[in-house]
C-alpha cells in the first residue's frame, strides 16, 4: 500500500494577506502525513517592478518576462517570498525546505515556445522533468519541499514558471511511488456555476464537463490554468485532485469533502 502524499499550491491572493497566510501555515503545518507546498508570487514582484520603474506586459494574463522581469521575480519568488513561507512552518516546527527548480537540478524547463509572441524568461514544464527519485528521498528525510515558481534549463538560464503547472508535474512525477492527493487552494469554494453566488460550487468536474463550462463561458480567467492542469493530473493517475477554499484545508485534511474534486 502506498504511503499518502499531500501536494498542497498556494496562490498570490494568499500570499498578500499576511493574516490569512499565517492561518493556512498553521493547518498545513498539522498535517501528518507527508506533503508538499507549491507556491505562485503574489504582488509583491509586480510592486517591486514598479517600484524599480520595469515595465510589466501581459498577454492574456500571462506575464511576458524579460531578463529585468526574470531578475526581479526571482528575487521575489525563490527569495522573500520561498523564505518567508519556510520560516514561518520552522516557527510552527514544520521542518521545511526551499527549493527553486534549479536546486539540484529539482525541476528542469524549456523556454516555452510559441509562433506568434516570444513569453522571453518564461519555463513549460512536463512530468520528466522532475527529479522524482531526490525529492523522494528528501521526504524520506521527513523534510517539508518548499516550492518556488522559478525553474531552470541546466544551461545557466532561470525560467518563470507557472505554479499550478509546477504542483500538477510534482504530482504526476510522484504518483508511481505515492498516493498522491493534489490539492488547489485559492479564495473560492471550489468552481463555482456562478462566479457571484458563492454556494453555486460544482461538486465535481470531469473533463467533459469542463469543455462544456468553458464553451459556455462560465469560467472565469483565473480557474482555467488550474482545471487545465487539475486535468492532466488526473490523466496522468494522480490518485485525486480538488479545488478548495484556502480556508477549509483542515476540514478537507480531516473530513474529506468539500470544493471539487476532478475526474476522469
């Protein structure tokens, strides 16, 4: 039988409310079976830039990130961000670890290609790229990953990478040796049938029922890369994923139900 394994992403909404960050930090950090946090960046990196007077482009919410972009979110994200995060769960007697992809070699990119517009220092990712057999033995160590957004191509280049990918690939890459449950958490209650009616969650979606949402139009922007890749974990045997309020993680931990869960 297979020993479980919580692949937990966290977004920026989360990150920027210190309060609530602490709060969530406290319920991960009680957690007994072995786990795994994934986090995005938040707003600090686009405040920095302003700051810095970097100029920020987006192209249909994806950041475009030239060498001055890269800098300034990687400073961000495997920095203040990775290292605020790690302190805090050292705080709470969670021994975890940071990590960017870079370090030892943890998750290897390519620049992401496209024919019509250059992303500049932006990483895709596919479950090879992991280093499945290091991080296992990582948690044999009964340390905590940390992930960054920031990932690498082993030829001196670092990459921005998008964070729901980054949980996805993880937990594809671990579903062999795990019982892997993947978890989104973000500030709804799951996906919901009507972005303005909080109680209008959908209990579950399979990817069917995914095409005909986003046909329809009923998805907002911000869920379509994290039912995309909740999608391709599930192809790809992750044993089950959910979306979830970043809230209710302990009552999800403990009472298994709750937001969406996505199927086949």
């Amino acid at each position: 039988m297979k020993e479980k394994l919580y692949i937990i992403k966290i977004g920026g909404a989360l990150i920027d409310d210190s309060e609530l960050l602490n709060q969530f930090l406290e319920q991960f950090s009680e957690i007994k079976e072995k786990k795994i946090l994934v986090h995005g960046g938040g707003k600090l990196a686009t405040t920095l830039a302003d700051r810095l007077g970097v100029e920020q482009k987006m192209i249909n919410g994806r950041r475009i990130t030239d060498k001055d972009t890269l800098d300034i979110v990687a400073m961000v994200y495997a920095g203040s961000i990775n290292k605020n995060i790690v302190a805090k769960l050292q705080q709470k007697k969670c021994q975890a670890i940071g990590f960017s992809g870079a370090d030892a070699n943890l998750i290897k990119a390519k620049k992401r290609e496209h024919p019509e517009i250059d992303f500049g220092f932006v990483g895709d990712i596919e479950k090879k790229s992991v280093d499945r057999k290091l991080i296992s033995k990582l948690i044999k160590l009964k340390l905590v990953p940390v992930f960054s957004a920031i990932t690498h191509d082993k030829k001196g280049n670092l990459f921005n990478t998008n964070a729901d990918t980054i949980a996805s690939v993880i937990a594809q890459a671990l579903s062999s040796k795990y019982d892997v449950e993947l978890l989104y958490c973000f500030d709804k209650e799951g996906v919901l049938e009507n972005i303005e009616d909080p109680g209008s969650v959908i209990k579950s979606v399979s990817a069917e029922e995914f095409s005909v949402l986003k046909e329809a139009g009923k998805l907002h922007k911000g869920i379509l890369p994290k039912l995309e890749n909740a999608l391709g974990a599930v192809k790809n045997k992750v044993n089950k994923v959910f979306l979830i309020k970043e809230t209710q993680l302990k009552n999800h931990i403990e009472n298994h139900h709750g937001g969406t869960e996505i199927c086949l």
